[in-house]
C-alpha cells in the first residue's frame, strides 16, 4: 500500500485546511485509515481514524468538533477537514493505513499555524 499526502501549508489561527490521502496498491486489505501528527520535539499521535467497512470514526480529544475525517472507498481516497485550527496544530500530518498485523505511512505533509 502506498499513501500520498497533499494540502498541508501555512494558516492563521482560526483559519480551515483540508488534508488528501490518496491510497494505492492492495487498498483492498487496508481495515482502518488514519490521520496522524507529530509536532517538534513530541511523539506521533492520533488525530482521527475512520474503518473500512461501517466508516466508524475516532478523534482525539484534541481535535474533537474542529477537524472531520471522511474517506471514499471508491476513489482510495481519505480526508481531514481541519476547523477553527489553532497554532498547537501545527505539527507534520501523517495518512495511515492499518494492514492486518501492518502499518503503512505516507511521508507526511507540514501544517503551520501561525498566531
């Protein structure tokens, strides 16, 4: 599986941002994609995840009523639909799929949010 993240950039705070991930390869085995962040000097966290099948969803407390995830089976596509950002968002986003017993990451793309 190979994941390309796009739309990361510089904002002010308040400000929106929508991040793709576009999936490719075996996209028929993933179970569970996800949107990741690491910001300088702390670990990676989980923002959001959503599942294949019922598109069940999951958001840090963090982000929870700021930012959507929402992913097209179809396309092999997934989104984050960031809100309301805030300069503590800033951070590398990462896309993230779960494989049974896998996990596969795009590179990242860099949010910036300026006060």
């Amino acid at each position: 599986v190979q994941l390309v993240e796009s739309g990361g950039g510089l904002v002010q705070a308040g400000g929106s941002l929508r991040l793709s991930c576009a999936a490719s390869g075996s996209t028929f085995s993933i179970i569970t994609m996800g949107w990741y962040r690491q910001a300088p000097g702390k670990q990676r966290e989980l923002v959001a995840s959503i599942t294949t099948g019922g598109g069940s969803t999951k958001y840090a407390d963090s982000v929870k009523g700021r930012f959507t995830i929402s992913r097209d089976n179809a396309k092999n596509t997934m989104a984050l639909q960031m809100n309301s950002l805030k300069p503590e968002d800033t951070a590398v986003y990462y896309c993230n799929a779960y494989v049974r017993y896998k996990d596969y990451w795009g590179k990242g793309t860099l949010v910036t949010v300026s006060s």
